[in-house]
C-alpha cells in the first residue's frame, strides 16, 4: 500500500456483486459467462478449459434468447451504483469523527462484468491505505461473497492484514433485521392487506446452496448452509412476533443450481406447492437473501410466483437503495474503517518503538 509520511490516511471503499449485463446481446454476455464458469462453477464441478467456452457461449445464448423473447433487462447494475451513491452520501453527512482524520471514496465494482473487482483493487491497492470492500449479499458463501475474499487473497497474499478487509456476517445485525421488516410491511398492498383475517404466506427467498456433493458427501468449500437456515430461522421468528404481521405462516424459498450435487430442499416451487396445497389466498414473495433486486430474483423468482396463480399476490423488490439500508449500512462501513485506522495506527506505533 502507500507509504505516506504524513497522518491523514486515504480509504476506499468498494461496493460489490456479481454483475449482470445492462444491454442484452450474446456479444456482452459471453465474456459474463465465460467468467462466471472460470470463478464459480468450477469451484463445484471441474470443468476442462477446453469447454469452458462452449458451455459459456451456450448459456450466453440461452439467456439471451430468453430474456429477448421476455423483454427483460437486468437492473442490478444501476441498483449497485445507486447503493454506491446512497452510502458515499450517508457516510459524508454522518459526522463521523474518522472523517476528519481520514479521506474516503466509494467505488462500485463487480466479479463479472466491468469493472471488475480484482482490476479494481489492483488499481486502489498503490493510491489508497486501506480498502474496505462491501459485499452486497447478506450471507457469505464460496459462491457469493468468498468470491470477493479469494479475489482479494490473490492480490494481496499474506499482506492483506492490516490493508484490506471484507466485511461479512452482515446477516446477524439486529438492526438490518428491523430494517426488512419494517420495509416488508411498509411496501405491502392493499390487496394483500385486505386479505388480513385469511391465509396469506410469506416466501422468503434466498440463493440456495450445497448441500452433499455428487459423491453424497458434504462439500469441502464453504457452502453457507448453517448462515442460511439460521438466517431464516431469525426473520421468519421476528416477522411472525411482530405487531404489524398479518402472514400466517413463513416458508424458505431457495434458488438452486442444477450442477454439482445435492442442493437445499426448500425451494421456491415447493414453498408455493405447498401454500397451493393448504388453500391459501394470497402469497408474497421477498427477497431477503439479496441486497440488490437481480435476474434470479425480479425475473425468475418472480416469474415462479406469477405462474403459480394465487387470487392475490405481490412480489416486494429487494432492499435496493431504501434509504434505512443505505444509512445503517454507512455505519457498518465506517467502524470497519474506524478499526482499520486503529489498526495501522497501532502497528505504526509498533515500527517506531520497537
């Protein structure tokens, strides 16, 4: 990192996902694809280089077709940036005493699509002091934000300490909890409300993950299963006890890959099977496994809960840049800065006075 001589530290602060293309042609989405196999799918099934292009060029075509045919364009690239301007902004007005001791700049960068994060913080590492890189998923895994970690160990090897951190474990902060709730409820229907003495169910929907690989065995990479149910397990509890509630029940909707194993059983289709089963009137779908709405999510969950038909239904958009989010997520940002400058601090008084 720079070696400055003088007190006031610089710090970035990069916000980051995986990325979708913004304008839908196999041209765009071939070099997406290409990565997504290269950074992730092979961390699941080995995949010979040699196919690697074929499989990518084939899901680049596949998707574009699809999302074409559906008149669908990805919006997870301007939400990122619009969460990058909401939290650069929420940090700046907070009065945060660190702000006066240190300069922070906020970049959005992403894993497959430009600009990526590894150029990125390549780029940062010889400008900046510190960088705080934000995942913008709430439950870690190899899949999701490990991504960023591994990107992050490449660069920097064993001198990552004390230089860049990766913020985790947002998944278990009271305050986000009371965030989605609140959020939840404020964005509900007046049809939906209308349904309040009736069966309405609530599916909450997460990335699914690993659970036995294809030899029937638990995975060796960190697959993010115990964060995910515990994380359900969490909001469905605070969601049902919660004055303003009006679902009468709470069920886990995964998102789950077709390759490499086992994955996690309570998906989407059953959840909705199983409300269609039990007479249910209305169903609402929230995506509260993603910080930011996505093809997976505003497309393909909520195609799921369309073609199920219940007299009533309501997808609620991902968090996005709702403005509580934004500001808590501005104080999450600035005590890991905050213990970052501490850091150095500490290990600068160390050099000095051996």
């Amino acid at each position: 990192m720079v070696d400055r001589t003088v007190n006031r530290k610089k710090y970035a602060v990069v916000v980051t996902t995986y990325g979708e293309v913004e304008k839908v042609t196999v041209k765009d989405l071939w070099p997406s694809s290409r990565k997504i196999l290269k950074v992730v799918t092979r961390q699941i099934v080995k995949i010979p280089a040699a196919m690697i292009y074929f499989i990518a060029d084939y899901r680049s075509t596949k998707h574009y077709i699809n999302w074409k045919l559906n008149r669908y364009r990805s919006t997870l690239l301007a939400i990122n940036r619009a969460q990058t301007h909401t939290l650069e902004h929420a940090i700046f007005s907070s009065g945060s005493e660190l702000l006066l001791k240190a300069d922070v700049k906020v970049f959005d960068a992403y894993y497959f699509v430009p600009p990526y994060l590894d150029d990125m913080l390549q780029e940062l590492q010889h400008e900046y002091d510190g960088i705080i890189v934000v995942p913008m998923i709430p439950v870690e895994s190899a899949f999701s934000c490990g991504v960023a970690c591994q990107m992050v160990i490449d660069l920097y090897g064993e001198g990552i300490f004390g230089q860049v951190k990766v913020m985790s474990k947002l998944w278990k902060e009271d305050r986000l909890h009371r965030i989605y709730i609140d959020y939840l409820f404020g964005q509900l229907s007046a049809p939906v409300r209308r349904l309040k003495e009736r069966k309405i169910g609530l599916v909450l929907v997460i990335h699914g993950t690993l659970v036995k690989n294809r030899a029937g065995n638990p995975p060796k990479l960190f697959t993010g299963l115990d964060e995910t149910i515990a994380f359900f397990d969490v909001m469905k509890r605070k969601i049902m006890a919660d004055p303003a509630n009006i679902f009468s029940d709470v069920r886990q909707g995964c998102i789950n890959h077709s390759t490499g194993g086992e994955w996690t059983s309570d998906t989407i289709e059953k959840a909705l099977e199983e409300f269609k089963r039990e007479g249910y009137e209305g169903v609402v779908m929230f995506p509260y496994g993603f910080f930011a709405d996505n093809s997976e999510t505003e497309y393909d969950a909520c195609k799921k809960l369309e073609e199920a038909e219940f007299p009533v239904f309501q997808y609620v958009r991902c968090i996005n840049d709702f403005p509580a989010f934004g500001h808590w997520l501005a104080d999450q940002v600035l005590e890991e800065l905050q213990r970052l400058y501490d850091l150095q601090r500490a290990i600068g008084s160390l050099e000095h006075n051996p």
